[in-house]
C-alpha cells in the first residue's frame, strides 16, 4: 500500500506523463509554442513530484528555477540542467500570453522537448536510486 507522499509525487508524474504525450502529438501537429508550453509544464511537474519525494514544501509557483533552488540541498546534481531550466522556463509566460514575444520554431519547440526529457530522466532515476536504498 503506497504512503500519501508517495501517491502524491506519482499524481505529480502522472500527470507530467499526460502533458508529455499531449506534447508528442502537437510536436507532429500543432503549435510550436504549445509544445515549448507543454515542455515547460512537463519539467514543472517533475521538480515538483522530486520535492514531495524528498518531503520539501513548495510556494504555488510556475518558476522552475525557484523550484530548483528547493531541490539543490538534496538533489545537487539539478544544477548541471541549468541552461535547460533556464530555456524551458522562458516559455512559461512567453507562449500563454499575448505580448511581444517572439514566434517559436518547431526546432525550438523540439530542443524544450528534449531539454524536459533529460530532466524527467534525471528525476526518475533520482527517485529510483533512492527507493532502491
């Protein structure tokens, strides 16, 4: 029988999977900058998921690099995806909002993909390293 931290950060990764599938299908046929979005919120989900795992609290945030901070005591290695932090977290307010933001490209939108599946990588063996123990 699973804890409720346990349901909890799985709820979190459940649903960072929906945005990853949905996330496939626009990359094949959709707007480049709901994918960048989708990739935003995909990485969102797992740091978040990441810090119910290690017990740590979180204000209600969409700034990935706020929720890294969070992670750095426990989880120091965060710091090597910085740049990918940082690229997916620009696509957050830039591709919700009317403004004047740049258009997205499909090949950015395919780099945040990319950039959310290294982070989602790194979560999970972190979280499956540490359930092993």
């Amino acid at each position: 029988m699973l804890t409720e931290q346990e349901r909890d950060y799985q709820e979190w990764f459940k649903k960072a999977e929906e945005d990853l599938i949905s996330n496939r299908a626009v990359l094949k046929e959709g707007s480049p900058s709901t994918a960048c979005f989708l990739s935003q919120q995909i990485v969102e989900k797992y740091l978040k998921g990441l810090l119910i795992f290690h017990n740590i609290e979180f204000p209600k945030v969409h700034d990935l690099l706020e929720l890294e901070g969070l992670l750095l005591m426990v989880e120091p290695e965060i710091e090597n995806y910085k740049k990918d932090l940082d690229l997916l977290s620009t696509y957050y307010f830039e591709t919700r909002y009317p403004g004047e933001y740049p258009e997205f490209t499909p090949q950015e939108a395919q780099a945040a993909f990319e950039a959310a599946s290294k982070i989602k990588e790194f979560v999970l063996k972190k979280v499956n390293n540490e359930k092993r123990k």
